[in-house]
C-alpha cells in the first residue's frame, strides 16, 4: 500500500491532529502528532503550529512551549506564526507577564510582525495595562511598522470600555486618514463610548462626521445612538434618530427595532410598544424571543393580563422557543407568593392561565410554585386538564423527581384523565435520564397501569437510545428491528442512537449495515456518529467498510461546500460547522489509510 502511496500526507496528518484538538481529545492528537514525527528529519511546521494551539487552548502553556523549543532543538527555527500561536493562547488566558516573557524570546529567532504588536496590545488593553499597551506600540514603531486600522480600533476600543475617552478621541483624531483610515468599527467604539458616558451631543457629531464624509452609518450605530438617547431622557431626540435612520434608507435589524421598543416600554408608551411590535413583522422580521418578551414584559406591567396570555400562547404557537425572561415576565406579574391575581379587565383565571403559568414555573424549575398553583387551582374549582398534568410530569422528571412525577400521573389517572402519548414520553425521558431503564421497559409495555397507549417515534427513539447507553445493546436492537417490523419508520435521531450504540458495543458489522440503510433512505447520520462507527470499523479490522465510510463523509464535505458557494449572497451558512465537517472527513481518511496502510 505504501508502495501505491496511500498513506496520509502531511496535509492529511496535520489536518486529523487539529480536529482532534477541536474536539477536546489532545491525548489523541498528541498520539497521532508522534507518530508523526517518528524518523522525520524535518519537522513539518504546520503540525507543530496546530498542535502548540492545541496544547494552547487546553491551557497546558508549558507543553505547548516545550514544543516550540523541541521544534528548535530539531533544527527548524520556530516561525512567527509558531510565536504568534503561543502569544495568542496565552492571550485568551490573560497570561500577560508570561506573553511579554515569550515575546522577547521570540526576537531571538523571528522577527515579530504587525499581528504579533496586535496581539499583545489586545491583551494589554483587556487586562487594564493601558500604559503598558503605549509602550508596546512605541516599540512598534522604533521597529518600522505603523499601527493599521485594527491596532487603532484596539486602543479605541479599550479606552471606551474604560473610560478614557479623551484620549480615544486624542487617537482618533491622530490618524492619518491617508494611511490608516477609519471604518465602521472605529466610528461605532467611539460613538458607544461616548454615548454610555453621557456625551450624547459628542456622540452625535462624530454621528454627522459619519455622514459629511460620504458614508452611510451601519446599523449599529443607530442602535447606540437611540438606546443612550432614550437613556439619558432625550426620547425624543431617540425618536428623531429613529425616523432619520428611515429616512436616510438604512433598514434597521431585528436588533435595533427590539432596542427600540425597549426603550419605548421604559418611557410608559404601551400603544408605541404595540405598534412598534407590528412594524417588527411588517418589515418582513419574524419577532424573536427578545422581541416577544420586551411586549409581554410591557403588557404585564400595565396589568393587560388578557392581552398578555394571547401574547404568550400567539409566541408559542409560532414555535418561538422560550427563554427564562419571558416566563418570568407572565409569571412575575401574575404569581404573588404561589398565588394568581385577579386579571384586569375582568378576566379571571381560567384553566388557560393557570396552565400556561404552571408550564413556565415547571420549564424553568420552579417546580414548588407549581405545585402550590396546582393546588390552588384545584381549590378555585378549575377543572384542570391533561396539559397541566403532563407540564408537571415532565418538570418534576427532568430534575430527577421521579416518584412525584408517578404521583402526578396517578392522580390524573384517578381523575379519569387518559395519559397521552406526549405525557408517556415526559415519563420515559426522565426515567431514562435517571438510568432507571428497567423501570422505563416496565412503563414502555402498550398495556401498563391497565391502560392501552400508542408509541410513537420519540417514545420508541427515547428507549433505544436508553438502552444503549446502558450497554444494553441486546435489548434496543432488538426494540429497533420489533418497530420496524411493527411498520415503523425510523428518523435520523432514533438511527444515530442505535449504530452508536452498536458501535460503543464493538458490533461494527451490524451498526455498519444500518449505517448503508440510512443512505438508501436519505436520513441524516451525525458526524459524532461517524466517527464513532469509524473508530468501531478500525478495531474490528473491516477495511473495505472504513474505506468505504471514509470516502462518503469526503463526498458529503465536498457537496456541502459547494451549496455552501452556490447560495453565498441569499444565506450567511455558518463556516465553523463546515470547517468542523472537513476536518471530520480528513479525521475519517486518515484512519481508513491508516488501517489500510497497516
């Protein structure tokens, strides 16, 4: 095979290293670096560079600069990539006096460069070592190299956040716009900066400077010119830089106008608000969490508690997710001490608001309060229904409340009430995470509590995985071919589980034949799953499969790249999960060639 020159190259080793150091795994990569190196007589400085950034990142700073001295003992002279690697961890780790220790060392052998004064005048600047951060760019200087945009927009930047604006503007207003000009980032540190210290009419004229040249202001900058507006009580002042920013054809984001309504809400100007809300889907956005819980925040503190409940239910029909704030905002203004006031308008308390409280306290694990609520409701004659149940269920489950959850579902039973499929599956996910899988196979019987119930895919794709990861292999695989036979039809998810789970329990061959299945059906294997099934392959010695598997998770990279330039202009993609994909599939080819090599 090596004669056919089927081992991995340097691109390949390299390539598999850093992926490996991405997914926490540095013993592996640092494995796989060695072997690397073994009878090498130059080192490959790429390898050395990826793996300094790994041992960087995992905070092992003397690892990483052993192997920078290993690197020179080896004959290679570390370039200033390999420097700028080591400064850059040591950076993110706010190890200061280390840098400027390694920074001298580094003049030895490179000659630093302008990303190298950059780095550590970033460092500086967020440790507060502002003097410091002068010097090194004196330095920068002696040494022939002037400070370009970026290493202005740090100093800026820094000196806002910490207040010294006098001097960020002394920067400012020092550049020489023929050799280092400024852009937006420089316009928008100084414009916040300035706005958060109160200097709003500063801030507005470094606005109109924006404008005099020529350039259009990005959003941003109206969106920190209207929050510091509204902040320091000028609303409408707030207001004219709203209508303005209309006027001159900058359409604002979904960021700005929730900004917008926020500051709004603050003033006591509830019918803005509203409208604000529908100017939000009128200019084509689709309101987010941000957006709903600004309103419903407003509502509450008004006392709409009717409007507020359509809010609530219209966000979450939308299938908008919750977050805390906004669960909080209805159940802060409607909960006093475990109890639910009296609505406005003559509205009250319906089984509707009361199970829309109680599913926020329980999804937020306030699950005492929901108890109390249930309680009342119960006392208040409210004829509740199977949602407050389930709601109930499935919050005591998630926190490991098992046997309050049984109570629960008892009770309901007792009502009369019969446990659908979604109230089943709250019960086997909990007990699933509490590793009670024996008691979830009890529960999992079509017959159990005396009472028949459909599964559906969740229910069976909860146990699977369940059993799997309780080295149950056997069981779920058994559990899988029954609902496949039974006419059902797996979904990428309940897939994923089973082959990780065949492949955990070194089954390479059988996860392997239902990894080929998911192909023929078109369902969406992870690459965690991959990866899984590929180490699995590697130790059972099945070659062809490995080569095999490979070579798909190439093709699948390549053909998501490509979207990826077919749709640029329509859709921002996000590089980060394609880069990790590659990296997958170089991981994948490795290992093939490897084992084939072997």
């Amino acid at each position: 095979m090596k004669a056919e020159c089927l081992g991995p190259n340097d691109v390949t080793f390299t390539s598999m290293i850093g992926a490996l150091c991405k997914a926490y795994r540095l013993q592996e990569a640092v494995e796989l670096f060695e072997l690397m190196e073994q009878d090498r007589k130059v080192p490959c400085a790429y390898a050395y560079n990826t793996m300094i950034m790994g041992y960087g990142s995992a905070g092992k700073f003397d690892k990483a600069y052993s192997l920078l001295e290993r690197q020179k003992v080896k004959g290679s002279i570390p370039s200033v990539i390999s420097y700028n690697c080591i400064l850059t961890c040591l950076g993110k780790k706010g190890k200061v006096q280390e840098a400027l220790k390694v920074f001298e060392e580094m003049k030895k052998d490179a000659v630093p460069n302008l990303p190298t004064y950059n780095i550590l005048i970033d460092m500086l600047c967020k440790k507060g070592n502002l003097e410091d951060a002068w010097k090194i760019q004196d330095v920068m200087k002696e040494a022939g190299l002037y400070p370009n945009v970026i290493s202005v927009n740090i100093m800026i930047d820094r000196l806002c956040k910490a207040q010294k604006l006098d001097e960020a503007i002394s920067i400012f207003e020092g550049m020489d716009h023929k050799v280092c000009c400024p852009n937006e980032v420089t316009f928008c540190s100084l414009i916040d900066g300035l706005s958060k210290d109160g200097r709003v009419n500063d801030a507005y004229r470094l606005y109109e400077k924006i404008l005099d040249s020529g350039k259009i202001p990005i959003v941003v900058v109206y969106t920190s010119l209207i929050r510091n507006f509204f902040k320091n009580g000028r609303k409408e002042d707030g207001r004219k830089i709203y209508k303005e920013m209309l006027r001159r054809g900058c359409a604002p984001d979904l960021m700005l106008l929730d900004t917008y309504m926020d500051c709004v809400f603050k003033v006591r100007e509830i019918e803005n608000d509203t409208d604000l809300f529908e100017e939000i889907k009128a200019q084509g956005f689709v309101p987010d969490v941000q957006s709903y819980s600004i309103l419903i925040h407003c509502l509450v503190k008004a006392g709409f508690a009717h409007e507020t409940y359509q809010l609530f239910h219209a966000m979450k029909e939308q299938g908008c997710v919750l977050d805390t704030r906004a669960y909080n905002n209805v159940i802060d203004g409607f909960c006093k001490s475990g109890k639910v006031n009296k609505a406005s308008k003559g509205h009250q308390p319906t089984v509707v608001t009361y199970a829309s409280v109680i599913d926020g306290l329980a999804k937020i694990d306030r699950l005492d309060e929901a108890y109390m609520l249930f309680e009342e409701a119960k006392a208040q004659g409210i004829e509740l229904n199977l949602v407050i149940y389930s709601s109930l269920i499935d919050g005591f489950g998630k926190v490991g409340r098992i046997d309050e959850a049984y109570l629960i579902l008892e009770e309901l039973m007792q009502k009369g009430l019969i446990p659908n499929v979604y109230t089943w599956n709250c019960l086997f996910n909990a007990l699933v995470k509490a590793e009670e899988v024996d008691e979830a196979l009890v529960c999992f019987k079509p017959s159990c509590f005396g009472k028949r119930w459909e599964r559906n895919i969740i229910t069976y794709t909860t146990m699977i995985s369940g059993l799997a990861k309780a080295g149950n292999v056997a069981e779920a695989h058994g559990l899988f071919q029954r609902f496949k036979a039974n006419g059902g039809v797996p979904d990428s998810v309940c897939y994923n589980a089973i082959i990780e789970g065949l492949s955990n329990a070194s089954r390479a061959m059988d996860a392997y034949k239902l990894f080929e299945e998911t192909r023929l059906k078109g369902c969406n294997i992870h690459t965690k799953t991959c990866v899984v099934l590929l180490d699995a392959l590697h130790k059972a010695e099945c070659l062809e499969q490995a080569a095999i598997l490979g070579a798909v998770l190439k093709e699948t990279a390549k053909s998501q790249h490509a979207s990826k330039h077919c749709g640029a202009g329509q859709h921002h993609s996000q590089p980060t999960s394609i880069d990790e994909l590659k990296q997958r599939c170089s991981l994948a080819e490795a290992i093939a060639k490897c084992i084939m090599e072997d």
